[in-house]
C-alpha cells in the first residue's frame, strides 16, 4: 500500500513541476550539421537589457552551451546572437453577474450587474539566434516567452529556466 502511495505522490509531483508558465519553441536549417560545431561565440549587439539582467543571460546562455559541449572560441563554428524583447499585456477578466432576480429566476425579468477588470503587465522573451560563422547563415533559433520582467525577484528565478528550456531543444532531434 505505501508503495503505491509513494507512486501516487511521485507522479502528481512530476506533473505539477514539468508545467512551465513559458512558451518556448525552436526551429533549425535541416542541411545542418550540427555534430561539426564545437565553438562558439556570444554577440550582443541586440542584446537591450539592463547590466544585471544582461550577466544573467549570457551566464546561462554559456552554462547551457558549455553543457551541450561547445566551448568559447576567438575563431567560433557558430556565432551566438542574443535578443531581449518585452511587450505590455493588458488582460481583462469579466465575472459572471449577480445580483438580484426578478421574476423566473436567472432567466426571468429582473436586474443583475458584472464586473469588469484589467492589469497590465511587461511580459519579456528571449532570442537565441546560432548562425554558422563560416556561412553567416541562421542555422538555429530558440524562443522562449513569460518572463515576468515587472518583477526582480521573478526575473532571478526565470532567466536561468527560461534559458534552460529554450537550451533543451538543442541540438535539435531530427
């Protein structure tokens, strides 16, 4: 019984934590060869974020890279160009009316109100952009959007998971 118990609580554990609250995909140039880049270089000429949030996503983009066996090179295979962009949201929400009813009930004569309400929010993405150095073409790109750029706090915790997860897709699976 503990045995299926601790199954139980395991799975529900792995459902809640593999939700992510970002949207990330990837595309890539299927005449690539993938298994010939080992060197990289980063380029930050699109790169518009303040100096902390910059560190923070160079920092993880290298870690990430260095993990999948790429390392920093002056001649690099792949040059690494990395975009920041954020967009203003506005999300509005509309309750169900209530109230008092007439006659018939909810369907019947009578009066009823509902309540409307927005917030606005900053909501950032990042652009990883590796482009062959010798061809100068694109030969990868990962998004990946949700970070809550309103919030310090949200921001620390997010670049590095949001960079891990757009890195996940890398080398693509063909």
């Amino acid at each position: 019984m503990k045995k299926y118990f601790f199954l139980l609580l395991a799975s529900a554990t792995l459902g809640i934590t593999s939700c992510s609250p970002f949207q990330v995909r990837s595309d890539y140039a299927e005449t690539a060869n993938f298994n010939n880049y080992k060197t990289y270089k980063l380029r930050i000429d699109d790169l518009k974020l303040n100096d902390i949030d910059k560190d923070r996503v160079l920092n993880e983009v290298s870690k990430q890279l260095q993990t999948k066996g790429l390392s920093v090179g002056e001649n690099p295979d792949l040059i690494v160009n990395v975009k920041a962009q954020h967009k203003k949201i506005t999300d509005i929400q509309r309750d169900r009316p209530y109230g008092m009813y007439g006659w018939g009930g909810p369907w019947g004569w009578g009066v009823g109100m509902s309540r409307t309400w927005s917030s606005n929010y900053n909501q950032g993405a990042l652009v990883l952009d590796l482009i062959d150095a010798r061809t100068q073409k694109l030969v990868w790109q990962g998004i990946g959007e949700g970070i809550s750029v309103d919030s310090p706090k949200a921001k620390q915790k997010q670049i590095p998971e949001i960079v891990a997860e757009i890195m996940a897709n890398y080398p693509p699976k063909k």
